[in-house]
C-alpha cells in the first residue's frame, strides 16, 4: 500500500475532472506530485498540483486550487482542505485511513514498501572494481556500500539487478603486481630481497602470494627470463588478490553475481571487434588531441592516434583507441565493456566511482549513447566522496599489513559491518564523510546506527515480554483506539516508507532510507518516552488485555518498517542490545 500513490490518482481524477470543465484535454502530469508537507501541522498530504499546471490552464495557481480543492474535499476520505501560499493544497484524512496503513503494513510484511516501479527493467549495478593488486582500503568502502545498498533499493523497487565487479587485470598494474610478487617468491625461497624498490607494492599481504609459488614451482621460476615467469606468477598474484577482495566484500556482506574480466575481453576479441563496429559506423579516425590541462593521462600521445568521436555524444573530447605504436588504450577496453553489458540486455548502467574518477562520467554517458543503437540504455553515475578516519578527534595511522593504507577489514573487524554500513550510507554520496571509531560506537542518540538499532530491539524486547505474559498481538487489532498524536505521529511516519523507498530508487540515493529510519526511531524512541510520564501510553497494560494486543500489534508494524529499511541498507536489525 502506498497512501501518497493512491492520493495522487485522486487528485488526477481532480485534474481531469477539472479539464473537461473547461473543455481542455488532460495535461501531462508526470511534474504533478503528493506528499507529506514539511510541517506536519498544515495537513497529512501536500500537492503541487495548481502550481505545475496553471498555465496549462491559463489561470492563476491559487484560481486553479480553489477548483482543484472543491473537489477533493467531496473525497469520501478527506477531511479538510487548505490552500496554502502561492496555490499549494494541503490535505488532511480521515481518521479511518491511519488503521488502514497499520493493516497494510501487518498484510505485507517483509514486503511493505516494496513496488512494481522498475518494472521488471534489468539494471546493472558496477561498484567497487578496484585494481586487483591488494586488499580493498577504506577509501573503497563507501562506494563499496553504497552500490550494494543502491542494487538492494532497486531490487526492492522492483527492477532486475546484477551486481557486478569489474577486474582490471590487463593493465600495467598488474605487471607490476607480479614483479612485486615474484619478490616474496624469493623471500620464501629464504632469499634477503632487502627494502622494496619503489614503485613496487610493500604491503605484507603478497607474502602468502610468495610462499604459494615457491610451494607450486619450488626454485624453477627462477631459472626463468622474466618474459617467461611474468604470466604465471601474474595469474596466481591476480587469483589470490581477487580470493582476498571477494572476502573483504563478504565481512561486508557483499557478495556481487559478476566478476568481469578486462583481460577476458580482450582474449575473446571483443575490443578489437568494437572498434572494428566503431570504424564501420564512421566514429573512429586517425587524429591528434590537443595536449590535456591539468595533470596529463597516461594514454595521451603528441601524435596521430586511432581517435573515438565521442564529442558527438556529448563528452568533453575525443578518446583515444589506440596508441601509435598499435597497442590498445585503457579506455579501448571500457568501450568493449560497455558495448558488453548493452548486448547483455541491460536498461541502466549504474556505475558507483570515487570522487577522483569525476572525469569519466561524461566519457561513460557517451559511450552509453553512442553503442545503445535502436534501444533506450541509461547511463548513470554516481561518484563517492572521501572518507576520513579518526578515532576520539585524531586521524588513524594506516595499516600495517598493508604498507600503505587503512584496510577495509581494519574497519570492519574492529566496529563490525552493521555500524560500517550505516554509517558510510547516513551521509549523501557525495558529500565528505568522517568516521571516527570513538563516536560510531557510542550507545547515544548521538549515533545514529545504535539508535535505530536500539528502537528495532526495544520492539522486539517488549514483544518478548509480552509473550512470557500471555500476551499475544491481536489477530483484528483495534487500531482506532490509537488515538495520541504521538501514536498517529508514528503512522503517519510509516505511511511515507513506501513512497520514501520509490523516491530513493528513482533518485539513487540510499541515504534517503538512513534519515528515514533515524527519524522513525526518533517518533518511536519519544512514544516511549511519553510512555514513561504517562503510563496509558505504555504498551502493555495488565488492566486493558484488548488496548494491549492492538498495541502490540502496533509494535509489529514498526518493527516490520525498520527491518525492512535496514534491509535495504544491508543492516542487520538487532533484537537486543
């Protein structure tokens, strides 16, 4: 049930009804909206409605909501109507309707808030798909959240979702991996291989890497050229780093369906058949770029190269393809990526990238315009901004097992993945983060994990009581007899989770569900509260069996929306604390 959903086709029949009036046609409302007002004392639903669509009726905003108000107060479930500013119509139900939402959210459960929005449309969530040449660091963590939360609220808004990884491992990096890699082989062949030269990777965590090879080859890698040993050691330091990534995402609860290989593409021949495609449709020539600003890509060349128009769909310049010595081009690759997920069938191409990767949004958009060919494919992007560590106000010094960073699973391991989650989610992508240990494990207000953990519990821990009692929620609860504000603030609250989670869908914004449930928490946290100074609010009351199973039935209600929006986040909702 989506309350705002259903009030939005009313004041559609409004509308239309309004139009023939006046002997116009219907206008296109899809900038037409109905949602709860800022301030809850002007109404239970606002529209827009006289605002977006006056003109098309040629009369003033506030003529059109005295129309457009006439008939929604003869609405059998509207009580009163207003006008308020320019022309907006603030509404308020019936009383009857706040038992409805409580019904509803009993009815469907683990389903409440869940849509048929996507339609059953196939998006396609990339998210994380660091270079694989060592553990994932903190500064993954975020974007590594994020994309799974936003495939969870895309899932739940009803598309088909892939979460997917793509593996960089026909790069230059993964060169130097495996140089770095052979090192540790010596090491463990009991080898001194000293201080590791620079430009090599230190971190500790390629010495597993080394004694595997000395346990598979014993001391024959070293009888080797380097051009001989390079792709073995290359294809066992790629395996096991990815074997290591796969289980930082799993302390995370990550688990993505697809890892796609850049080097798989290349061997299958899909990147020299996409530019091959490219050059049959007259978007590849021979050309030169004018020297970049700013700092200078590793793929720019002051010379004729195998150019990519993709200025003609809208990005900043035209990419190279191929270098002038015939060797491929990173972006080569991400054009015969692309090209693959479009074959794959997919509607949306979500790619989740770091702050620092801002410049290849536009590049990203045009290749999704430019290879979509008869077929509608969006192309979005979402860039995450950087997380700071602290722990009590001091910033956290990196890892030791990693050399040179902070890990993902020093994060992790110390707070746990629920706080993590959370926490990376309870701030909008792109604005800057700081974590600090000290405060993300306060049991405070203050922190906002706890205290919609601790209102989650706190349902669970009366409902528990209850049961050693006798008490049960009720099978056909009573709702009308929930008549405080503070037990309406609450519904009214729960109303918004279904229209809340479409908006975040449509938006691409998870955040969205962490303010919401920090603020459901709030209304329920200040329930009990009140319950204290006034203890017919309480929810078990010994001397009132049906008050009580109709109140009990109430905490379900809640305990269902928070789980719910904790389920999306990948939070787990904790049954006591």
């Amino acid at each position: 049930m989506n309350l705002f959903a259903e009030f939005l086709q009313v004041v559609a029949e409004a509308v239309s009804t309004v139009a023939a009036q006046q002997g116009k046609d219907v206008p296109d409302l899809s900038r037409v909206t109905a949602e709860p007002p800022r301030d809850p004392a002007h109404g239970d639903i606002s529209t827009n409605a006289a605002m977006v669509l006056n003109k098309t009726f040629g009369m003033p905003p506030k003529a059109l909501a005295q129309l457009l108000s006439a008939l929604l107060s003869e609405h059998k479930n509207v009580a009163a109507v207003d006008i308020a500013g320019p022309g907006f119509i603030n509404v308020r139900l019936v009383a009857s309707e706040w038992p409805r939402v409580l019904e509803a959210v009993l009815a469907e459960g683990e389903r409440y808030g869940n849509s048929t929005l996507g339609s059953g449309k196939k998006a396609n969530v990339e998210y994380v798909s660091a270079n694989p040449t060592g553990p994932l660091h903190v500064g993954h963590v975020r974007g590594a959240v994020f994309g799974d939360a936003l495939a969870e609220l895309l899932k739940a808004s009803g598309y088909e979702v892939t979460r997917e990884y793509y593996i960089n491992d026909a790069g230059a990096q993964v060169d130097v991996l495996a140089r770095s890699a052979y090192l540790r082989y010596l090491e463990a062949l009991g080898e001194t291989i000293g201080e590791i030269p620079a430009g090599l990777y230190p971190g500790d965590y390629l010495k597993p890497v080394g004694q595997a090879l000395a346990q598979e080859h014993g001391p024959a890698l070293k009888a080797m050229d380097e051009a001989e040993w390079l792709p073995i050691v290359r294809a066992r330091a790629i395996a096991m780093m990815m074997d290591l990534i796969r289980e930082d995402l799993a302390a995370l609860n990550i688990r993505q369906e697809v890892f796609a290989s850049e080097k798989a593409l290349h061997e299958s021949g899909q990147v020299k058949e996409t530019i091959a495609e490219l050059r049959q449709r007259g978007l590849v020539y021979q050309g030169t770029l004018p020297p970049p600003k700013g700092e200078v890509p590793e793929d720019w060349e002051d010379r004729e190269q195998t150019l990519f128009r993709t200025t003609g769909f809208g990005d900043d310049i035209d990419r190279p393809l191929l270098k002038s010595d015939g060797s491929y081009t990173y972006f080569a690759s991400d054009v015969a990526y692309s090209r693959n997920k479009i074959q794959r069938g997919f509607d949306e191409l979500i790619y989740i990238l770091g702050a620092d990767h801002g410049g290849y949004v536009k590049r990203l958009e045009a290749l999704g315009a430019a290879l979509q060919g008869n077929r509608n494919v969006d192309v979005i992007v979402r860039l995450c901004q950087l997380v700071k560590l602290y722990r009590a106000g001091e910033p956290v010094r990196m890892s030791k097992r990693a050399g040179e960073f902070v890990t993902l699973r020093d994060v992790v391991d110390e707070v746990g993945p629920d706080v993590v989650r959370f926490m990376m989610l309870f701030r909008k992508n792109e604005a800057p983060l700081d974590f600090d240990f000290a405060k993300v494990t306060e049991q405070s207000k203050d922190n906002p994990v706890f205290y919609v953990q601790y209102a989650h519990a706190r349902t669970c821990s009366v409902l528990r009581n209850a049961a050693e009692e006798g008490l049960a929620p009720a099978e056909t609860p009573r709702f009308d007899l929930l008549t405080d504000e503070a037990e309406l603030g609450l519904v009214r609250r729960m109303a918004e989770f279904p229209r809340l989670v479409e908006a975040a869908a449509q938006a691409h914004e998870p955040h969205r569900i962490a303010f919401y449930l920090f603020d459901l928490a709030g209304d329920f946290h200040a329930l009990w509260n009140k319950g204290k100074d006034s203890p017919h609010l309480r929810f078990i009351l010994k001397e009132d069996v049906k008050l009580t199973q109709t109140r009990l039935a109430f905490l379900m209600a809640i305990r269902y929306v928070l789980a719910n929006g904790l389920r999306i986040l990948g939070v787990r909702p904790a049954e006591e604390m």
